[in-house]
C-alpha cells in the first residue's frame, strides 16, 4: 500500500511541475496584456484536499503562497507544511466560533463579510497580542447561495472595521458568477476593480488596498487583465480533485 501511494505521489509530482510552470507563463503573459509585471501578481495555490507532500512539492519549485478553505483541515495539516518557505492563508467562509482556532496560524484572513466575525476576529488577536490582516469579500454577483457582502453596503462595513483594534484591511476579495464566456466574467471583474480603486482614493485608518483577490483556475488570465494583483488557483495546479 505504501509503495502504491508513493507511486501515485510521484506522478502528482510531474503533473504539479508541468502545470505550476505552465500557471507562471501563463501569469506573465496576461499581466504583460495589462501592462503590468508578472512579480505584481501573488500567485496563491488553493491546497483544498491535498496532500501536504504534494503541497511542500509545489513550495519547493518556488510557490510562496498557499490557502485553506477549511478549518478543520488546515489544523490537520498544519503541522506538516513547509511554513519556512510559505505563507498560509484562509481563503474559505469562516465561523466566528472558529476564529480562535486559526487566528495566529494564518498571516491572511481573506473572507471576511461582516461586522461580527471581524470583530472576534479582533477580539481573538487582542488575546494573542497580535494584528491581523483581513480582505473583505464582496459578493459582486449578489448570488444568495455566496457569502460576501453587497457592494453598496461595503463602505459602511469598511468604515465600522477600520476602528476595531488588532486588525487591519489589506483589500478586496470576490468569486464572481459562473459564466458562460470570458466577457461576461470580465464585467464582474472590471467592476471589482473599480470598486478596488474608488476605496483605493480614500484614506481610513487601518485600511490599505494592497490587494484584490479574484481568480480563479477557469479565469485567472482574465482577472489579471481585469486588474486583480492576487488570484487563487487550485484545480489547475493540483489537478481535479474530489470534494467531500
């Protein structure tokens, strides 16, 4: 059994090499469409069941950046990714009774939707004597089965976080719509990153616009044209994999 599985890890292995340098050609190429640089975009890997072997692989060919949408599953890998040479991040829907579980685990809280979970959020890290960083997520489609809050309620959410201690807003986050084509996509993308750059303009404490976080396996290339500086890709590094 343990020969079988060291097989089928080495086979991953070759897949993941083939498809993280095939990601960073194709990161280049749409960043240089925007007239941007590749060394702008933070390339997130998206490690939702995978293996942490597989994972500290891909760290090892130069990744630097690594989310989990789960709680209970990045405290049981935790201790076995190669955090010497990532960073790891949450990128999932959050419960305010499980912020105490990751908050001095992750240097990114990137799902964050409303008053209540930023303020345990700030709560939790006043306990642990430290700040923590957060990205709001907007739900650009106004789909009800997301979570993310409304565009025209962000300001206020925005303004209300900004005076909680031991936490700081570092930008934006979105999963838009499935779409038929790229166009359509492109629209909520274009709209993120207007929203991106008119909060961008203001000045509030705490609050940065470091970073807008859209993208994702199906349609990176496009939010990089579109203006994203972080996209979050899983499928296509890591190949499909089966949910539970």
């Amino acid at each position: 059994m343990q020969e079988k599985l060291s097989s089928e890890v080495l086979k991953k292995f070759d897949d993941v090499r083939a498809n993280y340098f095939e990601i960073l050609e194709n990161i280049s190429r749409a960043a240089e469409k925007a007239d941007r640089s590749a060394d702008d975009i933070t390339f997130l890997a998206a490690t939702k069941t995978v293996e942490p072997a597989v994972i500290n692989y891909a760290v090892s060919l130069g990744l630097k950046y690594i989310g989990e949408n789960k709680v209970q599953e990045l405290l049981s890998k935790y201790d076995e990714y190669d955090l010497a040479n990532c960073d790891l991040q949450f990128i999932g829907h959050l419960q305010s009774n499980k912020v105490r579980q990751i908050i001095d685990k992750v240097s990114l809280i990137q799902s964050v939707d409303s008053f209540k979970l930023a303020n345990e959020i700030s709560k939790q890290s006043i306990k642990n004597n430290i700040t923590s960083n957060i990205l709001i997520e907007v739900n650009i489609g106004r789909e009800q089965n997301k979570s993310g809050v409304m565009k025209e309620e962000l300001d206020e959410l925005i303004e209300k976080i900004s005076h909680l201690d031991n936490i700081k807003i570092k930008g934006l986050m979105t999963v838009p719509p499935i779409c038929e084509n790229k166009i359509e996509v492109c629209k909520f993308f274009d709209e993120m990153y207007k929203i991106f750059i008119d909060i961008s303009a203001k000045t509030l404490d705490n609050v940065s616009m470091d970073y807008l976080s859209m993208g994702m396996s199906d349609d990176y290339e496009q939010a990089i044209i579109s203006g994203a500086n972080m996209v979050r890709i899983g499928s296509r590094l890591f190949g499909s994999r089966i949910y539970r």
